[in-house]
C-alpha cells in the first residue's frame, strides 16, 4: 500500500555559504550575551527552516509548505484543478552591484517539475532540480503517485488577439 502523502522538501532557501555566515553570526552573539542572545535566537531560527509542498492523495488536497525545524505549515487547497505534470526549462539569474559601480552576475538553468491545470495557465512548482535528467525522474515519481499524465508545457491562448 502507497503512502497517502507526499512531501517533497524544496530544502532550506539560503545558499551553504550563507548558512555558515548565520552560524558563525550566531556563535558571535554568544559572546556578547545580553544583546547578542536575541541576534543568537534569530540566526537559529533562520537556520531551521524550509519549504516544500506536501500532497495528500487521499483527500485530493495540496499545500505549499514552510517548516521551522521540521514542524510544517501552510493553507491546504485542493488538488483537483490540476490535471498535468511538466518539466519546465527556467533561467534564473541574480545580479549584484556595488557602491563604486561594479556589478556582477550569475545566471544559472534550472528544470522545475509542475503541476499544470487543463490550460496550463496555473501552475505549482513542485520542485526545482539541476539536471534534466533529475527532473525527468522526479516528474515521473509525481505522475504516478497522482496518476497525472506528463505533457509539454503549451499554455493555451484563452482569447483572440486585438488587433
């Protein structure tokens, strides 16, 4: 028997660098223990969460999830409207400019697994992976649990164009 549930944990949102930036903030404020206690409580906080999205397959219902430390929250919608999974092809890039002028980019290719509606104008971002062959096995996975068929993102036109 399958379990009802899946969680898939999108994992905490700040980068491994940063993480240890926090921590070693937070070993800091131990030292200076009045002030440096609510710095020390903060970074804590900030190191324990996550997000994900979580599918109950038993009650057709979905929520996107945010987690501190493993305890899970988050308004549950149904999961009915959705009727497709699809492996998206994203860009993203994060530009930083400093105070002299200098600036400088990353741009990176990611492939989101979706839920898509009937014209793929809704969308829920399951997960972001970082080859397309972790994507292809992921959507797969999602496919069977829900019983969704896998499709080619192909938004439908939902009106003529004026001209």
């Amino acid at each position: 028997m399958m379990d009802p549930h899946l969680i898939v944990n999108q994992g905490h949102p700040l980068p491994l660098f940063m993480r240890v930036v926090i921590g070693m903030m937070a070993a800091l404020g131990l030292l200076a223990f009045p002030l440096g206690l609510a710095l020390t409580v903060v970074c804590i906080l900030a190191l324990g969460y996550s997000g994900g999205v979580e599918i109950d397959t038993d009650r057709k219902k979905l929520r996107e999830y945010s987690a501190l430390f493993g305890l899970r929250w988050g308004a549950w919608g149904p999961l009915t409207k959705y009727k497709h999974v699809s492996v998206l092809h994203v860009r993203r890039s994060s530009a930083v400019q400093g105070r002299a002028g200098g600036s400088t980019s990353v741009e990176e290719m990611n492939y989101d697994v979706c839920l898509l509606d009937e014209t793929h104008r809704k969308k829920l971002v399951v997960t972001s992976c970082d080859t397309p062959a972790d994507a292809e096995r992921k959507s797969i996975d999602v496919a069977l649990t829900l019983g969704f068929d896998i499709v080619r993102f192909a938004p439908q036109q939902i009106r003529e164009r004026r001209r």
